[in-house]
C-alpha cells in the first residue's frame, strides 16, 4: 500500500482544469469546482479553469495551450467520456498523448466499481502524457471527480508518496525530447 513519507517536503504542482460540457458555465459547474478545491486544499495551485463545449478542435485547443504553458504540470478534464454522440473528450485529447496511461483506466474503474457497480463501464476515463504535461481525463460527475482525485490523483500528485507519485518523475518525462535534439 502507499504510504507518505512525512520528512519529504510537499512539492505544490500547477494543476489546469478543464469542463467539456455543452450546458454549464463556472457559476454552476459542480465537477470543476470540486477539482478546483480539492487541488488547492491538497496544497496545488490552480494554474487555469475554463468551460468549453463538447467539440474536439476547441478541446484540443486548450489542451494544446496547457501543454506548451510551462506554468501547467498537470490538466484535470472533467466531462465528455461517456458513449453519447456529443462526447468526444477522448477522441479529442488521446491522440496528443505521447505515452498513455492505462493504469489510471483501470484504476479508476476499480475504485468507480466497489461504488457504482457495473455502471462504470459507461465511462472512458483516460490519461496521459504530452510535453512533459500530465493529463486526466474523468468522467462529469462530481461524485466521479472526487473519487478520481482522493483515490488516485491526491496521492500520484504528491512527492511525499510512497513507493512512487508522478511528481518525483516529472524532471525526467521529456528525456525523449532532449536526447533526439542533442
């Protein structure tokens, strides 16, 4: 099991957060502000929160913005992984993965399934990485949303996390960028 290794400092990440939805706005999006305030009291800062619609260009839009934002460690979506014709947040950020992430997939449906049953396969939940920039993919609920970052993303995001996180690799996720320029 993880454990914290207390003597390690926090090393607070710059987290973006984007909500693919067609109908919401900030005042009333439940799933980004629960992302939002969970990152902060966990010690993150918010490097960005937008809305955008379910459309793939102007998803990858932003997404293409955050990744190239050395001020942006992380992107959170929230919304557009289900089956339905508008969502499309998965076809529209998987292919700037460089390295996918298939164990946060699985994760994620293990813990959404000891509560939700076998409803968790409505979802396609993804992650990965892009330009040295981690990228999580969760479902529009705000049920969803706090399952995704107390179960998983609170601990991956925090250098005190042991035996491994995502912070402690971050130097090193562009080797391949570097070694193909020298």
């Amino acid at each position: 099991m993880a454990s914290k290794d207390q003597p390690k400092q926090f090393i607070p990440l710059n987290i973006a957060i984007l909500t693919v939805s067609d109908t919401r706005s900030l005042e009333d999006d439940k799933s980004g502000a629960t992302l939002a305030e969970r990152a902060m009291a966990a010690g993150h800062n918010l490097a960005a929160r937008e809305i955008v619609t379910d459309d793939v260009e102007a998803i990858r839009a932003i997404i293409r913005r955050w990744i190239a934002d050395d001020g942006v460690d992380a992107i959170i979506t929230t919304g557009g992984t289900g089956f339905t014709g508008r969502d499309v947040t998965p076809e529209a950020i998987e292919p700037l993965f460089e390295k996918r992430m298939d164990g946060f997939s699985i994760a994620f449906h293990m813990m959404s399934y000891g509560k939700i049953g076998t409803s968790t396969i409505q979802s396609r939940a993804t992650a990965g990485v892009a330009g040295a920039t981690y990228i999580f993919c969760l479902p529009g609920s705000p049920g969803a949303c706090r399952d995704g970052w107390d179960g998983i993303l609170a601990a991956q995001l925090d250098y005190r996390t042991r035996p491994c996180n995502f912070v402690e690799i971050m130097p090193r996720l562009d080797e391949h960028l570097r070694r193909s320029k020298s």
